[in-house]
C-alpha cells in the first residue's frame, strides 16, 4: 500500500518550504522548486512513508539539486566553449540594515558543506545525525560544519558596512 494522498499532504505542507530554501544553496528559484517537487514525486511513488520523512526528502532533495546543478554547469561549459562567456554579476550594495538579500549573501559566501549544514539545521529541522548521513561524514563533524558556518555567519554581520564617503 502506498502512501495517500492526506499524508502526502501533510508532508508538503510541513517541509515544502523549507526543502525549497535547503535545494536553493544548489538551485535557483525554479530549480529547487523543480528539485522538491522531483522529491515529493518520489516520496509519492513509495511503497510506505519512510520512517523518517524529512531527513528522506532532505536526501532525494539533495541529490536532485546537486544532479542538476551538474547539468547545468556541463551546459555553460559547453556554451562557454562555444563562444559565449557569462560572468556571475557580483551587486554589493551600502546598507547598515540586515535584511534577508544580505542574510542569503553571506549565506552563499560559506563553504558547500557549511552552508549545507545551517541550512539543513535551522530551516529545515534536522538532527545532527542526519545532517551527517546526509553529507556522508560524522555527528561530530556535522556539528563542527555547523557550528564554524554559524562563527563565520556572525562574523561577516557583524563586520561594518563599507563606507562610501571618501574621508572615512
């Protein structure tokens, strides 16, 4: 018996979003809604829900995310041989204020595994032991991934902003 339709639900309703803000640190907009939605079709096609949903939809996420930004990147390198060049634009802009561009800025500037590691905690709610089955290392390292990836957070908020008058 698979899993119905009322489970499937709430399922989505309870991780969705947060599996969308995981894929994005591999996937843009419709990328890791494409990544999630490849998840809950998975999910769907099981034979019974798996004993620990979240910590599988963060798994097929993953993969999912990772195979296409694979993909994606085979693409540019072949456009890029072919002649054309693109450049990733890099907009800083001069505001004291925190608000989320900067929070997912600085968030993009840590390594993949601790980006991966703060992500997976905080948005979406998994136990260290997952965040390591996960990223296939230690508990311990999991936390050690998490917890340098929130020093090094709170270290680049904190920093002042660039100023722009010239005398300073």
């Amino acid at each position: 018996m698979g899993i119905g339709p009322d489970e499937l639900g709430r399922l989505f309703d309870a991780h969705a979003a947060a599996l969308v803000l995981y894929a994005r640190q591999w996937r843009d907009g419709h990328g890791a809604e494409d990544a999630v939605q490849e998840a809950f079709i998975a999910l769907a096609l099981q034979s019974r829900t798996p004993d620990r949903p979240a910590a599988w939809l963060h798994r097929v996420v993953r993969n999912a995310a990772l195979s296409a930004r694979r993909g994606a990147r085979r693409r540019r390198d072949r456009e890029g041989r072919a002649g054309r060049s693109e450049a990733d634009p890099w907009f800083r802009t001069v505001d004291d204020r925190l608000d989320a561009r900067e929070a997912v800025a600085r968030l993009a500037e840590l390594d993949d595994d601790a980006r991966e590691a703060v992500t997976a905690r905080i948005w979406g709610g998994l136990t260290f032991e997952e965040i390591a089955a996960l990223q296939g290392c230690s508990t311990a390292a999991a936390h050690r991934r998490y917890r340098a990836g929130l020093a090094r957070l709170q270290e680049r908020l904190e920093r002042p902003c660039p100023s722009t008058d010239p005398t300073t």
